[in-house]
C-alpha cells in the first residue's frame, strides 16, 4: 500500500498538481494522510505552497539523488515539506523545506 502511495504522490508532483498529505503534528504518512492532501492540494492551488516537483528540483541541484518519500507538514509555526532523500552513493537524507518559498530550512543525513 506505501509503493502505491509513493507512485501516486509522485505521479502527481511530476504532474505539478498535487502535493503531499499536510500533517499537523502527525507523521506525514500517517493513517490521516488522505484528508490531509486535499488540504496540501488546495494550498498548492491557491499559491499557499510551491508544488512539490519544484521542491525535489531545488534538492536535486544540491544532492544528487532520489525521493523516497514526502509529506508536508507544520513545524515552528510554518507548513514545510519533509523529503526523505537517497543521495547518490546510500545515504539517506531528511530535508525539511519552507513550503511557501522553497527554503531548505534543515538537512540531516545518516
């Protein structure tokens, strides 16, 4: 059921047209998620939050590599994408990005 999730999150960022489920203190892929990506997607299509796709090209330019998983989430008062990242070569990297301006506000890897 995750892969299904993944595929269809990622479908629809390359289509521009759909974010991430937005979780407010919750793991963004938690059991909640469905109801929270209408909520992410209207934030997208109101201009509240640059798309997803726009957010993997901004860590793409700094980490080559791919995405795992994605989820758009609140933190410190804000909404921010948290991107689980396969650099190139194994490593594993959690971005957490401004959803409204594209910042990467933090990295941490293993």
């Amino acid at each position: 059921m995750r892969m299904k999730w993944i595929a269809a999150i990622a479908l629809a960022a390359s289509l521009g047209s759909l974010s991430p489920a937005l979780a407010q203190g919750r793991d963004s892929l938690g059991a909640g998620w469905r109801e929270q990506q209408d909520e992410a997607r209207q934030g997208v299509q109101t201009g509240r939050y640059i798309p997803l796709a726009r957010v993997l090209d901004i860590i793409r330019q700094q980490t080559p590599g791919r995405q795992l998983d994605a989820g758009l989430e609140q933190a410190g008062g804000r909404a921010v994408y948290r991107v689980r990242w396969a650099a190139d070569g194994g490593r594993r990297i959690d971005y957490l990005v401004d959803a409204q301006s594209g910042a990467i506000l933090q990295a941490e890897g293993r």
